[in-house]
C-alpha cells in the first residue's frame, strides 16, 4: 500500500463509528497487518496495522520513542483520525480514561477480585513459618524483597506480601 485510499478500500467503514475495519491479513492476536511503505527504513515491508495508516496518513515515521494506538479502542480500526501517538502505556491508559472508551471498573468488580486473590493465594501457597514471618517484619526497610527474600529463603513476591500486611499474620493456623 503506497497510499490511504489504498488501505481504505480494504476495509469496511461503520457508518456509526467511522472506524475503517481492516479486512486484510491479521496477525495471530487479530491485529491489522498491512504491507506498506515504512518511512524509517525507507522501504516497503509488512508492519502493525495503527503505525502503517499513522505513515501513510502523515507521509512520515512516528516520533522516535512514541507509540501509535488507536483512540476507539477497536482492534481492526485504521482510521487515521483515531489514531495517536504516546510516549508510553500509561499515557495510552490515561486517554483511554480521559475519552471513556473504557470503563474503570467498578468497587464490586475490585473486590471480587481481591477476593479471588486471596482464595487462589489460601489454596496454594504453603504457610511460612512464624518465626520467618516475624523475622521479614524486623527486617531493615531500606532493603529490597529480593535480598530480605534471600536472606530467609522465600520468594520476593511472599516478602512484599507480608511487608504490607496482606496476609501472613503471626499464629494463625
């Protein structure tokens, strides 16, 4: 694809949303892979759908360092006016907040999770003993759960666990 009616017409357009719904190949994830030329490199090769419409819309490469997503939240969309650059993930995330395109979760779907977590963590995670547990609690703050995790012979994730108190208490069962 040297140009945007090009990718245009292998797609189809919602009338409601106006996202160009790719029709082409995908990738194994069901993300747009399109051929088309790649201003970096100078040449033509298959690439992501979002940053093949960004380069032919804009007839350049992406800033250096920043990643092209789409705004609609809708994998196959190519539409290059909901597309946008980022300079990481969480600022993709804060637009996706900012936009409402999706949702924060509720308090219930929070706690039902935390739930989860915690009955998943019951079920498989053998005990550690007391006296370990009240050691990590006296531990130097200023070292890491990696080397408080060694010193006692546990994993790093147990250490953060019982340093913030959620779960471990000392003599129960």
């Amino acid at each position: 694809m040297k140009t945007l009616d090009e990718m245009r017409a292998r797609c189809i357009v919602d009338a409601v949303t106006r996202c160009w719904n790719w029709q082409g190949a995908c990738s194994k994830l069901g993300q747009p892979r399109v051929y088309a030329i790649d201003y970096e490199q100078r040449t033509m090769r298959t690439m992501n759908g979002p940053k093949a419409a960004w380069m032919l819309a804009h007839e350049r490469a992406p800033t250096p360092g920043y990643l092209v997503f789409r705004s609609c939240q809708n994998p196959k969309c190519l539409n290059p006016v909901h597309l946008s650059q980022a300079k990481n993930l969480q600022e993709i995330g804060k637009h996706i907040r900012r936009c409402g395109v999706r949702k924060p979760r509720s308090e219930a779907q929070i706690a039902s999770s935390k739930l989860m977590a915690r009955m998943y963590l019951c079920k498989h995670v053998s005990p550690t003993p007391d006296d370990v547990v009240q050691a990590i609690r006296a531990s130097d703050p200023a070292l890491s759960n990696h080397a408080v995790a060694a010193l006692h012979g546990v994993k790093h994730w147990t250490v953060s666990r019982i340093r913030r108190g959620d779960r471990h208490s000392v003599g129960a069962a």
